[in-house]
C-alpha cells in the first residue's frame, strides 16, 4: 500500500502551491474578475478567503491541542489590502505564517481541526495535508479565473483524493440514502473505494482493479479530474463513470453534520 506524503513534503509542496496561487493572481486581468469555480466571489474575495484560513489554521496549529479554534483577534489582522501588489505580499505572508507554525510544530502535535469523526488524526500533520490540498484547489480557481488553468500536480491529486476520503468522507453519520459502494480509479494506477451505508462512510484503497467485488458505481479519470469533481470543480459526467452515476450527486450533495 502506498503511503502518504511525508510532512516534509507537504511543507515543500505547501510552499509551491503557494507560489503557483500567487502567480495566477499576478497574471489575472483584474481582482475583480469573477472566479467560474466559486462564482460568488472575485478574485479579490478568493485571496482573501484563502489568505485569512492560512492565518487561522496557522493560529489553530500554534494553539497546540485545543477544544476550539482560537477566536479571530488571534489570527484576523491585518486585514487583506485592495491594491494587487500589497494583497500579494499580505497572500505570501499569510502563507508563510501558515508553514513556519507547521514547521515549528513539526507533524504529530495536537491541534483543533474540524474532523474529529473522520479516519484523520487531530494533529499538525494531518492539518498540513488538509492545507496542502486547499492551497492547491483555489490555485487551480485563480488559474482558471485568468484563462489558464492547469492540472493539478501528480503527487499532490494522488494524496489529495485520499485525503478527501478520509478527511472529507469518512463519518460515523448515518448515509441517507440506501447503502452502496463507490469505487474511484487514478489512470496514475491507484484506486480507492468509499463504503455508504447506515454506520456511515468508510473509505479504503484497493489494491488494484478487478479485485474486489463489483462496486455500485464508479468513476475514472487522472488523480487531478477525480479531485476536482470531489470538490464540485468539473461534473462527474466528465468523467468516465460506470454504474449508478446519482451517486455522485448524492455525494456531493450530502452533508453528514445536518
């Protein structure tokens, strides 16, 4: 079974992502262009939802183990600047709040983190990773939002469909619907599969195609493309997907905390 990304990594793979988001906003035409991907925001909105969660999980982290994430007075100042040169260099200070908190907590910390049903550990690591995959999906949203979006890196999608399935799907939360298995396939030659059913959703990797049972549904793509439809980027109809494709709406539309 292949393992996840070492914590050295996530931090060198942070640090790109990080500059790969600063770049596609550099290169935008406007911060006030619309975002296609999160079409309630501009660009503007996107960095500055991204740079403040940097400084709140960069708060949460030096917290160390905590019943709650500490109150925004800790974390919210200063606030992000309109003007595109300041807003940059507020992004990359944001973000390198982010990895010298991780780097000074190293990866097995305790740390408040909103997952606490999930197959994910409370931890520094953990965080990390989860941070990592953020990073890089709203880069992929400025990229896109300037007419040039580019796929996800490799080793950041493999470990990012993973993450999702244990930090993301993984609950304890009854599935509402009635109990099916849904098995995603990385053209990358990794798969995974999700287990629905009253207990909740159980995720696990398979060792290859073809040797489990026959899932309820499934879907293939490069590790990147079965990201972004974990995320609601691209439809799942993109995709090539066999079986009962309503399970992919259910999916994505299902919030266990309700």
């Amino acid at each position: 079974m292949e393992k996840t990304l070492e914590f050295p990594d996530l931090l060198r793979l942070i640090d790109e992502r990080s500059a790969a988001f600063a770049a596609a906003v550099a290169a935008a035409p406007s911060l006030d262009a619309r975002v296609p991907t999160c079409p309630d925001w501009t660009l503007f909105d996107l960095v500055r939802h991204l740079g403040e969660g940097r400084r709140k999980w960069a708060a949460n982290v030096a917290a160390g183990p905590a019943d709650a994430p500490p109150p925004q007075s800790v974390w919210g100042t200063p606030a992000a600047p309109r003007e595109r040169e300041a807003l940059l260099d507020w992004w990359v200070a944001s973000a390198r709040r982010l990895l010298d908190a991780l780097r000074e907590s190293g990866p097995d910390r305790g740390c408040w983190t909103w997952w606490g049903t999930s197959q994910s550990p409370q931890t520094t690591g953990a965080a990390a990773r989860h941070q990592l995959q953020e990073i890089a999906l709203h880069t992929y949203d400025a990229q896109i939002t300037g007419g040039a979006a580019q796929p996800l890196p490799t080793e950041v999608a493999l470990d990012g469909v993973d993450e999702f399935l244990s930090t993301c799907c993984a609950t304890t939360s009854a599935w509402p619907h009635e109990p099916a298995v849904v098995d995603y396939h990385a053209t990358e030659g990794r798969s995974w599969r999700l287990m629905l059913s009253a207990d909740g959703a159980r995720p696990a990797r398979l060792p290859e195609p073809g040797t489990a049972p026959a899932a309820d549904a499934s879907l293939r793509g490069t590790a990147g493309e079965l990201v972004l439809v974990m995320y609601g980027r691209i439809p799942a109809d993109s995709l090539k997907a066999d079986g009962d494709r309503r399970l992919f709406d259910q999916l994505l539309a299902w919030d266990p905390d309700e």
